[in-house]
C-alpha cells in the first residue's frame, strides 16, 4: 500500500464528507493506493456516524472512536499503530491542510530519501493572538531540538516513511514534537515543504493559549529524556555534586571566622547569626537531595525494560 492518511479529529462533522472527497479525488487522480483513518477523539457531535456512512460508501476508509476525549498525541499514536502504507501522512480534520498537497510529501519521502517531511504554512490565516508566540515556540523548538531547518514545528501536515511512526511513541501533547522524537529516535533526514494553509471553513479551532504553556514544558520534557533519560545521575550527580562544594566553601568560611572571633578580643562571631551558616546548610541538604534523585532515577533507569531499546541502522 502506497499511502496511509491518519486524520485526528474532534466534532468536526461538517468537514468531514468534503475532505474525504477531496482525498479520495486526489488518490485517484494519482493512481495511489491508500488507506483513510479517521480516529474520533471523543467527538460530541455526529463525526462517529458520519465515519460510519463513510466506509459504508469506500472501504479504503477506516475508523477508531475513543470513549472520551483524550487529546491530539493519542489519537495520532493509535492511527500510527494501524498504519499500513509505505508513507504515512498527517492531517487535520478542519479543512485548513489541502489534500493536494500529498503527491509532493510523499514523493519527497519516496524519492528524496527524507524520513519526515513536516508542512510550513509560512503564510496564515490565524489572528496575531496565535501566530506570534507560534513564531516565538517554534524558535525556541529549533534552539533546543537542534533541527534548524524547520520553521513549522506543529502544522499538522506532516509525512513519514513508515519505520518513523512504528518507532516513536506519543503520547500527552508530544505531537507538537514528533520531529524531535523522530531525531531522537535515530530518524534525522527531517525535511520540509511550504505548504498552503486555508482558513478555516467548518467549525472553530479547539486549542487554546494554554497549550503554548503546555508545550514549553513537554519540550523541557524531551530536552531532559533526549540528554539525561537513561542516565539521570549524570544531572543530579552534577548539581548535587556544586551544591556540596559550595556548601563545603561555606563551612570552611564559617569556621575560619569562629576561629578568628575565638583569637581575637575585640571581635564576636554568633555562627547562627551568619548567612554562610544557613547558606552551608541548606546547599548541603540540597546536594543530598540532588543526590538522591539521580539515585532513585538509576535504579528506575536500569529496571526499565526499555534502557536497552535501540533503533538498528544496518546489520550484515
């Protein structure tokens, strides 16, 4: 099978007889042979009957329904598990990605070797609320994943060879991030394609600025997994490590003026009135609790039954 479209969706029922006409127009037209999942993300309306309907009329068209609203990164992660085309291709349900985009996403992956090819909706239809710490996100995302060549690290559009999807797990609101999974995984011919983004027609956008927040955090997430998963005492070790010499500095100080006042008349140091005092103390207990940490992360780490999971390029 050439193509697999995985297609994420939450109450969007009114788009979704159009778009499926236009995929299936574009399949055709193209001579692919292809598969269409719809996973309803817990939809309230008639997305779930229309699916039905759907496949009733093309078999090529598939469907899962979640018993509630899970979010964005698992029902991509279910589509993914169900995926059986050689390329695998992503996109919203709202009727903003262009299905005529697929041929040159997936000739990009066939042809040009890349194992992802993410969409850039270099101009959009979205109000400044949304566009500005988008630009300021996908900043941030290029400094810290070290994929500089993407400017669009959310767009929904996206293409895969199909060993990417079957090697990654997402899971939260790790869709923002699946070409730096992708590149974690070992994946890193990552490209892009500016792609046309349309408003939108049916509906209204389901995210709010509360993902913006969110996906900082997810990001620092995979930062820490990406260096320090599998070796947690390296980190914590660290700092634990800083806060005990300092915290060493700061006895050798405390005692060398308790020393001094001892020897001199005129001078008197109270130990419990000196900021090194409580600077010694609390840097202590914080390196042992650094410690600590980067312990009980080892012992996790190394009853994980997933420390020795690595991706195999080649093997003779």
């Amino acid at each position: 099978m050439d193509i697999s479209v995985v297609i994420p969706l939450y109450n969007e029922a009114e788009s979704l007889p159009e778009l499926t006409a236009w995929i299936e127009r574009v399949m055709d037209e193209n001579g692919f042979s292809y598969e269409i999942w719809f996973i309803d993300d817990g939809s309230t309306d008639k997305s779930w009957s229309i699916i039905e309907e759907l496949q009733k009329k093309n078999a090529r068209i598939r469907g899962v329904s979640f018993a509630r609203n899970y979010g964005k990164s698992p029902a991509l992660n279910v589509g993914f598990m169900r995926a059986q085309g050689d390329v695998v291709i992503t996109m919203d349900a709202d009727m903003q990605d262009s299905p005529d985009e697929i041929p040159a996403l997936y000739r990009m992956i066939t042809e040009e070797g890349n194992d992802l090819v993410s969409g850039w909706k270099r101009k959009r239809y979205d109000p400044l609320s949304k566009t500005i710490p988008t630009k300021l996100f996908n900043a941030t995302a290029r400094r810290v994943s070290g994929i500089h060549n993407l400017h669009d690290f959310n767009c929904g559009l996206k293409a895969y060879r199909r060993d990417v999807v079957k090697h990654i797990e997402v899971y939260g609101d790790m869709h923002r991030y699946i070409p730096y999974l992708a590149k974690n995984a070992g994946y890193t011919k990552i490209a892009e394609k500016e792609v046309h983004h349309r408003p939108r027609k049916y509906g209204k956008t389901k995210f709010g600025l509360d993902r913006f927040v969110n996906g900082y955090l997810d990001l620092g997430v995979l930062w820490f997994q990406n260096r320090f998963g599998i070796k947690p005492m390296h980190l914590f070790g660290l700092l634990g490590s800083a806060m005990v010499v300092i915290g060493f500095i700061a006895t050798l100080v405390v005692l060398i003026l308790k020393i001094v006042s001892l020897c001199s008349e005129g001078y008197n140091f109270y130990v419990t009135n000196s900021v090194y005092f409580y600077l010694a103390l609390a840097c202590m207990v914080m390196g042992l609790q650094f410690f600590l940490t980067g312990f009980v992360g080892e012992l996790i780490t190394r009853n994980s039954p997933e420390r020795n999971n690595y991706l195999i390029g080649n093997e003779i």
